[in-house]
C-alpha cells in the first residue's frame, strides 16, 4: 500500500531551464575570459554527455574537458561558477510552477500523505505558497532547512519520519537516477521518473538506476501510482 508520495521540486513541479541558460551563459564567458573559447554547441554537447552518463556535475566535469590539465585554471572557472549558481539559493529567479503541479498536487493530497524532497532554498517555498499548495505538504521542507541534501540516505529517512511511513509504504518521484531514484531504491522507496528538463538525458548506469515508472509529465503520475499499487 501506498500512504506518501516524496515529490522533487525543480524539475516536475518547478521548470528551471532559464537558470540553466544561465549557468550556459556564464561559463561560455568564464571560458572566453580565460582563453578558451567554446562554442555554445560544444559545451551543451560535453553537458549533455556528462548528463548521461549520471555524472553529479555535469556542467564542472564539462569545464575540465576545455582546460585540461590545467587545475589552476580549472579552480578559477568551478569557484566562479559555484558563486553564480549560489545566487539561485538567494534568490531562485527564473523558476516558474509548471501548469500541471497545480492541478495534479492536489488531487495527490487527497491520497496521499506529501513531502517535498528537493535540494531547493529556503526561498523557493514562495512559489508553491502563492500557488495555494504549500499547505497540502505533510512535510513542507527543502534541503537548506533540513541541513542535508541529495543524494545523502539521511535526506530521505528524515522525511520518512516526518511522515510517519516506512520505505515501502512511500514512492519518490523525481527527474534524477543518481539524486532521485538510486538512494530512494536503496533505502527500500519506489520510484517514479519524470522526463523533463536536461535530466532526461540520463541513462541508468547500474540496476539500481532504473524507476519502477517512467513519465513524461506530472499529469501521469496519477496513474503510474495506481498501477505500483496495482503490482
């Protein structure tokens, strides 16, 4: 039986693909301010391989395949990029709800007891506050306001407990194999992945990497609950 749902943020309920034209943007003029010019195809193709192959961070392991071997150079670029993706935890611009969070989160609370499983600030609450559907979260916190994030096991067990469920009574929902479903897997959860922004990309690279669903969108998710339920 299925008492909760653990639903990832940024990706199925919040489309962020502006914050990462951005970190496209910086790094393609990090890149040039150090020399190397890289053509925008480039560094979206050594992102989107890194992506596959679950590297945690694809944009940094893209970095380094333009400088190599040069470490100096490589630390002046990944420090700088890291400033710039830390102004999303201030201040999560670009972010927007997706049509269907709005329709699809509620008829979940019905069921369902919900927690919110996402490496997410403080700050991007206000989006689903304003949405009328932050309230409809059993555990309504994000990574900064637990002091653990993704993929750590404590991450998950500490909403399991806020919840008051065990594994196997819980489904986590997300667009990540290595964030999302691997350590949901490993603690015993099952697991439901949403194609959608440039985590698609991933391919599972071991058993553990492979959801029990597959959906392209949050409006399935309904179903592909009821049919891990079904067996």
């Amino acid at each position: 039986m299925i008492r909760a749902v653990l639903l990832d943020l940024g990706g199925p309920v919040f489309d962020e693909d502006a914050e990462y034209r951005s970190w496209t943007d910086f790094l393609l003029g990090a890149l040039a301010a150090e020399g190397v010019v890289v053509s925008p195809e480039a560094l979206a193709r050594e992102v989107a391989e890194a992506t596959a192959r679950c590297d945690p961070h694809p944009y940094v392991s893209a970095v380094w395949t333009f400088v190599r071997p040069d470490l100096a150079r490589f630390r002046r670029i990944r420090d700088g990029f890291r400033e710039h993706t830390q102004g999303y935890w201030r201040d999560p611009r670009g972010a927007v709800l997706r049509p269907e969070a709005r329709e699809v989160i509620p008829q979940l609370a019905e069921r369902y007891a919900l927690g919110i499983a996402a490496n997410q600030p403080v700050a991007a609450l206000r989006l689903l506050a304003e949405a009328g559907l932050l309230p409809l979260f059993r555990w309504p916190h994000v990574s900064e306001a637990m002091g653990v994030v993704k993929p750590s096991p404590l991450f998950f067990r500490m909403i399991l407990d806020g919840l008051g469920v065990r594994p196997e009574e819980a489904v986590m929902v997300g667009d990540r194999l290595d964030y999302d479903v691997l350590p949901a897997r490993l603690l015993g959860l099952r697991t439901v992945r949403v194609l959608v922004g440039p985590y698609a990309r991933q391919e599972p690279i071991s058993p553990l990497h492979v959801p029990d669903r597959t959906i392209s969108t949050l409006t399935e998710l309904p179903d592909a609950l009821a049919s891990l339920e079904g067996g």
